[in-house]
C-alpha cells in the first residue's frame, strides 16, 4: 500500500463536509444529535431575544417530525452579503461560520455553536425553509438534499410594516440520523423551560401536532429566581425569601439565586450563555469562594463563631444549598472533558466581587435568615469533623483485611480493576449461591444483610455508623466525602443484584440513592449496574429459554411451532437460586443482561431521588399517583 499520492488528498467543501462528519459539528447522530438541531436553530431566536428583539418563540413539532421555529425578532437581513456574493439568508444556511457573532456587532454575546448552526442543520436536513418577515416584506427560500438552494431568496408577499420576524422549519434527513428521527418532547419541554428561567420576561411556546393538545408555554418574569423556587418545591427552606443578585463588570453580566433549605445535599447549577457548564469554571468558582469567605467573616462577626472554632469549610456552607449562576459572556471560552467549563481567567473576580457585595447586603439587612444560614453550616461542619473520625475506622487496609475480618466480602483474585466486578447481593443465602457461582478470578460478592441506611435522610457522619455502608466503602476503596478518589475504585463495574420483587426493588433504590449522594463520580463514571434476572425459564425437550419479561415470554412462544409441548416456569428467587441457576441465568458474562445506570440530567435525578427518599410525603404521594397506570406486576 505504498500508492498514496496527493490525489488521495479529498478537499471537502462547504456543507460536504458536515455531511461526512456530522458528529464534530453536533456531537453525534444519535437522538441527542438530533435534538441539537433544534437547539442551533432555537439558540438564534433566543440571540435576537438577549440583543432586546424579541420577547416571543415557538417551537412545533410537526405530524411528521418536523420542526418549525418561529421569532418575532429583527428578521434575518435579506439583502446582498458583499463577501459572498450570495443573498445575506443564503449565506447564513450554506456558509459555515457565517453569522453575526464574531465580533461585527449584531450581538453582544450569543450561545450555541458559534456560527455554524443555521448550516448545520440545513446540511443535515432533507429540506429547510426560511420565511422572513422584514420591512412591510416576505420573504422565502427553500433548500433541499442536504442544504441545496432550490432556488434564489425570493419576496413572496407583504406584511403589516411593524410585523418581523424569522421562521425556520426542517426535517432532518434519515440518511444521517439513521437511529431516530422522531424527536422526545419531555427532552425538548426541558431545554426550552430552562431557557425560559434563564432569559426573564421571554415567552417560549412548545407544541406538538402528533398529539392533539399537547403543548407547553413557559415565561418567567422572575427568571432564575423562578428556577430556585420549582428546584426547591418538594424541600424544606430554611429562609422563606429567595437570595438574588445581579451586576456587570467589564460587559460581563452576572446573575445569582439562592435558597438553603433542610436537606444534606448541595446543588449548585451555572450557566454561560445559557449553556449548562456542567464541570463548573471561573464563574461557579468565584461565586463559591466568596459564599465561604462572607459566611464565615459574618459568623465571626457576629460571635456565632468563636475564634476556638474551626473555620466553615466551602462544603459546611453549601450543605442544602440550591443556587443558580447565569453568566453573559460576550467571549467565553470553554474548556474541560466536554467543553463545558468555562475559563476566562477575569470572571472569578468579577463573580466574587458582585455575589459578595450583594450577599453580605443580604445577611446584614435579614439578621434571622442570616442566623438561620450560619447556624445551618455550623451544624454541617460539626457534622464533618465527626465523619472525618468515623471515616478513619472506614479506611482500607492493604490486604482487605478490615472486611474479611468480618467474612463479609468473598473477594476476586484478580488486582486488575479493569476486568474485576463486584456484585452486592441481596441477603446471605443468595450471596452463598453467588460465591459458589461465580467466577472467582473477576467477580467479587458482598452479601447485603437487611436494607441500608436511607441516606437522603442522613448526612455523611451517620451513614458511616451504618455497618453495611462502611463495608462497601472499606470494599470499593475510594474513600467517601473529602477524601474520595475515583481512581481508587478496585472494580470496573459494581452490580446490584437483588430480587426482582418490592423488597428488592427497595433493596436496590437504597443503594442507589447512596451511591447517587456520597459517590456519584462512580455512577457519572457508568460504573453501576443493575443485573436483570429472568422472570421466567421456558422448556422444550432439552432447551431451557430465561425470559425477562411476559412481552419477552409471549413473543419467544410465538417462534416455537405449533407442536412443541413447552412448559413456562416463574423462577424463584436469588436466595432459592442454586449456584449453578444463579451463573447461568444472572452472572456469566457471556449469557447475563445488566442494565447500566446514568444520570444523564443531575437535575432531574436529584428530583426523584427527593421525592423517593425524603422527608417530604405529599410529592411521593403524588408521584405514585401520577404513575400508577404504568405499574405491571405488582407485588403486594
């Protein structure tokens, strides 16, 4: 193969090369990839919103999937762009990095893909069409096969002068999206309401033509402060009035809002451009370091803290804070694993100044709330300091020695964390069938005696009195709380195998909710698994079928022929599982099904883990009635 040549060399051009290599300019094609071509094209109607033109969006899912965005901003310009040579909307569609938000003053500052949206989704669409409302004047041109002009912008009619606006509407081509081309309106419901609290005072209305009233309109006058309230809605505050701060620096804007309420856990969310930063940066770290500094010169001040005392950790002053950061960049620059950090080096002063100024206004003007606030870390820091001495008892020893003292943890023999698994299995009599059943090279068992510590009621100094919860932090070997590190996990893949019954199932939730709370790196990771045994084992001669499921039992059935005398079985429990049932149905590599968990959305997953797991009943209440015509088999 020694006939490379510069005629190997292929120049892709124009909106080819999008085609070739969709997944560099919208990440994948899978379903993600196709809700990102919504969100380019709603990114330019929020853009016009943010520049003061326009306060109303539509968005409608067609019967077809199709989707039409509509805005009551400026209107694209319709004249001649002079780069080009192409009319300024043609331009916009068929020209990669074409637009205005690199520096030519019609924005200020702008989110999504820098420029290279409106063509992306063209190119990657089996047809778009472009109206514009602009002067007293319509305008329209189609594209197709793949971002095509049909043919020249065209003025197909007149409006009311004070009428403008664009609307974009597209279907995306199959060709590319070969997984999925039917779009999930829980998915877009979510993006477009965040929007709305992230951008106050604009109305976004969703609706879905495939189902007949279907739809949604979001506007929040309050904005983020609106955001805090509905994140907050099934907890407890400890403050009634939600802490908001505003400023600019430099024409970087800064927004901030906050609440504490009762829980144990932190969730602090920020934003750039209304792009979720989901691994911090400058803006979430200034914002951070000047929420401890105020606290604990306010403590001080005010002899809540004594100067014996130990200073208020940044986690002891986060401990049941719900807040919000929305920054306005007009250049942001993004870094991190999924460039979604922000790292202007000059917004962490600018941060720290405006949510210092505003909090310790707060705290001096409401002497109650601010008691309340301190009083809370306070307690969270002692907290801490009894959990640092209850972790040190917790701390692996070199051999495991701690947990096999206790003849807990049936160990692998494998050191390679790689290729090695531990499953924690729901009660002794299943954990004696899975040590026997397992592969003892790669797979680890720790039998679970009884349900663990609900630790959404808990904070981290009382889940390590709990005994199980200290063996499966001893047998992992990360650590917990401050002294966490991932890089120490001993296995690839942690399995919960419990019953497939309401105590299991509970069994299971428990130890979700743990390691979502106290090891949530893990589950970020993808290293958490569930395992799936079969409900069912089908006979025929010497065959034996495992089933999941009855969908699964009825469509095996209906491939054997009619004169097959077969006999369907319901299958025991794990603890009534022999060895060999266990590996053959649950445990083999090479047979098992696992499902892996994720959290795709933090959001969302602290939601339901705080109306499961918390304090409060009436959200549980109304969860479980929401969703009790989808429950199959229930065990009562």
């Amino acid at each position: 193969m020694n006939n490379y040549s510069d005629n190997d060399i292929q120049v892709l051009e124009g909106l080819e090369a999008v085609r070739k290599r969709p997944g560099m300019y919208i990440g994948t094609t899978s379903e993600k990839g196709l809700h990102h071509l919504v969100w380019e094209i709603v990114d330019n109607a929020i853009d016009e919103a943010l520049a003061g033109y326009c306060d109303d969006i539509e968005v409608i899912v067609g019967k077809e999937n199709t989707i039409t965005v509509k805005d009551d901003g400026r209107g694209m310009p319709t004249g001649i762009n002079s780069k080009t040579g192409l009319s300024t909307i043609e331009t916009i569609f068929t020209v990669l990095h074409a637009g205005g938000k690199f520096g030519g003053g019609g924005y200020k500052v702008s989110g999504g893909l820098h420029g290279v949206g409106a063509s992306v989704v063209n190119a990657l669409s089996t047809w778009l069409e472009v109206t514009v409302y602009r002067e007293g004047k319509i305008f329209y041109q189609r594209f197709e096969n793949g971002g095509h002009p049909v043919s020249e912008l065209k003025e197909i009619g007149e409006c009311d002068i004070n009428r403008t606006g664009t609307t974009v509407k597209f279907k995306a081509d199959p060709e590319i999206f070969t997984e999925t081309t039917i779009y999930n309106y829980e998915t877009l419901a979510k993006r477009l309401q965040e929007l709305a609290f992230l951008n106050k005072g604009i109305r976004i209305m969703l609706l879905d033509e495939r189902e007949e009233g279907r739809k949604n309109e979001f506007l929040y006058n309050g904005g983020i402060i609106e955001y805090v309230e509905m994140l907050n809605k099934n907890k407890t505050p400890i403050h009634d009035e939600i802490i908001y701060f505003e400023g600019t620096e430099d024409n970087i804007e800064l927004e901030v809002a906050l609440q504490y309420n009762d829980s144990y856990n932190a969730n602090v969310y920020s934003f750039t451009n209304n792009i979720n930063t989901y691994e911090g940066g400058t803006h979430e770290d200034g914002v951070k370091l000047a929420l401890t500094r105020v606290i604990n010169n306010y403590a001080r001040n005010s002899k809540l803290l004594k100067e014996k005392d130990e200073a208020l950790s940044g986690e002891d002053c986060r401990e049941g804070l719900t807040m919000i950061i929305s920054c306005k960049h007009p250049n942001p620059q993004f870094e991190g694993q999924t460039k979604t950090k922000l790292g202007n080096s000059e917004v962490r002063k600018i941060a720290n100044d405006i949510f210092s100024k505003g909090f310790e206004r707060f705290l001096m003007e409401n002497p109650q709330d601010a008691r309340n606030i301190i009083e809370k870390c306070m307690t969270a820091s002692r907290a801490r300091i009894a959990a640092k001495k209850a972790r040190e008892a917790t701390r692996r020893k070199g051999d495991l020695d701690v947990t096999n003292f206790f003849g807990k943890l049936a160990d692998c023999k494998s050191k390679d964390a790689s290729i090695s698994e531990i499953f924690l299995v729901e009660g002794d009599s299943a954990g004696g069938s899975a040590i026997k059943g397992r592969d003892s090279m790669t797979q680890a068992i720790l039998p679970l005696r009884g349900k663990i510590l609900n630790v959404e009621k808990a904070r981290l100094d009382r889940a390590l009195s709990n005994e199980e919860i200290r063996t499966i932090i001893t047998a992992f070997g990360t650590g917990i709380g401050e002294e966490f590190n991932l890089d120490k996990l001993r296995y690839n893949k942690i399995i919960i195998m419990t019953d497939a019954d309401v105590d299991g199932s509970h069994i299971r939730v428990l130890l979700l909710t743990l390691f979502y709370r106290f090891f949530r790196p893990i589950v970020e990771a993808g290293h958490v698994y569930a395992a799936q045994p079969p409900l069912f084992a089908i006979r025929h001669g010497k065959t034996i079928k495992y089933v999941l499921d009855e969908k699964e039992r009825d469509e095996y059935i209906s491939t054997l022929s009619s004169n097959t005398k077969y006999e369907i079985a319901r299958m025991k429990g794990l603890g009534e599982m022999n060895a060999e049932e266990l590996n053959e149905t649950t445990m083999d590599i090479n047979k098992r099904i696992l499902r892996q968990i994720t959290v795709d959305d933090a959001m969302a997953a602290d939601d339901i883990f705080n109306k499961l797991m918390g304090e409060e009943v009436e959200p549980r209440r109304e969860f479980i009635e929401q969703n009790a015509t989808y429950v199959e088999n229930l065990d009562i």
